[in-house]
C-alpha cells in the first residue's frame, strides 16, 4: 500500500501511541490498587502519621507502645525515656 514518504509507514508518528496507552494503564493500574490496597499513607483516615485528625505520636508514646507490644525490654523503655527527657 503506498503512503507519502513522511509518513514512513507509520501514520504520522502515531506509533507512540500503543506506548502511551501502555504507561497510562500502568499508572492507572497503580493508583487503582493502592487505593484499593490503603497502604502507604495515600489515602483517607487511617494512613499517615496524623490519621483521624490527631497530631503524631511522641517518641515517648511509640517507646511505650513497643513496650506494651512486647519488642523491646523494660531496662531499653526506661533507657529510651530518659534519654528523651534529656
């Protein structure tokens, strides 16, 4: 089939568009399942260090939840707070 010469077979440059398809589904793709997934701080109530509204926590507050959860010990609580209070 012939074509004008600037064309070169390929419409005019539109050959860049099946790519530009590709990264726009990609992108799409991306944004669709961390909305759905709600991780990362993207999203709503709940992500992010000032969830719901409320101010971030202290070092102290998260020293005292890592205790209660267990990670670590009494003696590295009481060394994490007084070296906070300093």
């Amino acid at each position: 089939m012939w074509c004008p010469p600037f064309f070169n077979g390929f419409a005019g440059g539109f050959w860049i568009m099946p790519i530009i398809g590709l990264i726009m589904m990609f992108v799409f793709l991306t944004f669709f399942f961390r909305l759905l997934s709600g991780r990362d701080g993207w999203y709503g109530p709940g992500s992010g260090p000032t969830a719901g509204g409320g101010s971030a926590d202290t070092p102290a507050a998260i020293a005292r939840r890592r205790y209660a959860r267990g990670e670590i010990s009494r003696e590295d609580l009481e060394e994490m707070l007084r070296v906070l209070e300093d």
